[in-house]
C-alpha cells in the first residue's frame, strides 16, 4: 500500500498526509536547506539531520537491496529503512527513542516491529539461512515475503517491564498454533538475561524446537528452531 507525496511539498506538508515516504526520498542537503526554515520541535527527522545521512547510506547496503528486490510494499520498505538506521544511531539513545516514537506513529505497532527486527540484524540471519539452503530467486522471495507477514506471530521483542510468565505463555500458544519453522526471541541491553530466561521456560513446553543464541554486549538473538526445518 503505497503512499504518493508531492516532490514540491516540504516534508511536514508530505507528513500530514502520513507520509514518510516524503521523508525519505529527501537528500540529506534538501532537510538541512529545509530545516533552517522551521523550528516545530516534534518534526523529529528535521532536527536530526545525521540519521537523514544515516538513512541514505543504509539504503546502499546489500541488506537492503535484497530487501528492495523481494519486497513492492512501499510501507515495509520504509520499515526497513527506519530500521537500518536505528542500527546505525544506536549510539545516540534520545535519537532512537524519537525515531522509534515517529514509526510506531506512523506505521503502528507491526511497523515498529519491523523496524526493530531489521535493527537487532534478525533479517541478515535469515537471509544468510537462505542462502545455506541454497533456495532459488523465487524460493528466497516467497520466504521473505512470508517472513514479514507473519512477524506479528513469529517474533517477541522484549521489553524491560514485560513479565516473564506472561512471554513464555504468548509464545508457547503461538508456537503451537502455528507451528512455525522458526520462531524469535529478541531484545537490546538489560533484558538480555530475561531473554534468555524465557527462551528456557518455552523450550520446556514446545516439541521438537532447538535453541540458537547470538549475543553481543548490546542485543541478543535467540532462535527457537523447528527441528525437522534445517
């Protein structure tokens, strides 16, 4: 579901019709040149002109254009892209916060999750996967597209408040409704050991899944894999 945006508006003109699509298509010297002009202090992609430049040099990588050549939906493309540059600002927290405030307002909660899904480098696990299974162009894009349908179903995202007991029984009704091939665990900073926590407690209860961690200082990956999958 794409949205159109006037290449003559300015960008709050093209965010009032819901559109960061308009955002994005801007270079980094027309929001500079744009943003001496106004002062709104919730037009957040203005005041933050560095993840403007961040933006255009994530949508470079090859992570994206593997993306961009399995996925039309223009709203998950702009996910995508938000999420490539929370990874590359996640030095500067109050500048993730206010672009993650500005997606989930924009693209609601499944948005946000794709955003944070790319962020945590999940998809660029999944695509290396892919490529071990030596999947076909058209094999590797209907894995990809499935891959973002249902990351509502197949994705836990754990947050510091969020309650032990509460995670593991979400994921277990999931993993036993939908039998997926994989399902994520995934979290930034202080909740890496409750991850961890959660992941244990599920594996306790679902049949036939096994367990893949990856974990840095920052962020933890786990996958709950299907055995009979890989």
């Amino acid at each position: 579901m794409g949205m159109a945006s006037n290449p003559s508006e300015g960008p709050l003109e093209s965010a009032a019709k819901g559109a960061v699509k308009g955002f994005l298509e801007w270079t980094a010297e027309r929001v500079k040149e744009y943003a001496q002009k106004i002062k709104r202090k919730d037009a957040y992609l203005l005041q933050n002109v560095g993840s403007f430049e961040e933006l255009i040099k994530q949508r470079k990588t090859t992570e994206f254009q593997i993306f961009r050549e399995n996925i039309d939906d223009e709203d998950l493309r702009n996910c995508f892209q938000m999420g490539l540059t929370l990874r590359g600002i996640e030095d500067n927290p109050e500048s993730c916060k206010a672009l993650r405030n500005t997606i989930l307002k924009t693209y609601k909660a499944k948005g946000l999750h794709v955003a944070q899904f790319v962020q945590n480098g999940i998809f660029a696990k999944f695509i290396g996967r892919y490529l071990e299974e030596s999947l076909t162009p058209k094999e590797m894009k209907k894995e990809i597209q499935n891959l973002f349908d249902n990351i509502e179903l197949t994705n836990s995202f754990v947050q510091v408040n969020d309650d032990i007991r509460i995670e593991v029984e979400k994921i277990v009704n999931r993993i036993n409704s939908h039998n997926p091939r994989t399902y994520v665990i995934s979290g930034l900073g202080s909740v890496k050991e409750k991850c961890r926590q959660i992941a244990r407690e599920v594996l306790k209860r679902v049949n036939d899944y096994s367990l893949e961690t990856y974990s840095t200082e920052r962020k933890i990956i786990i996958f709950l894999n299907r055995i009979d999958s890989f």
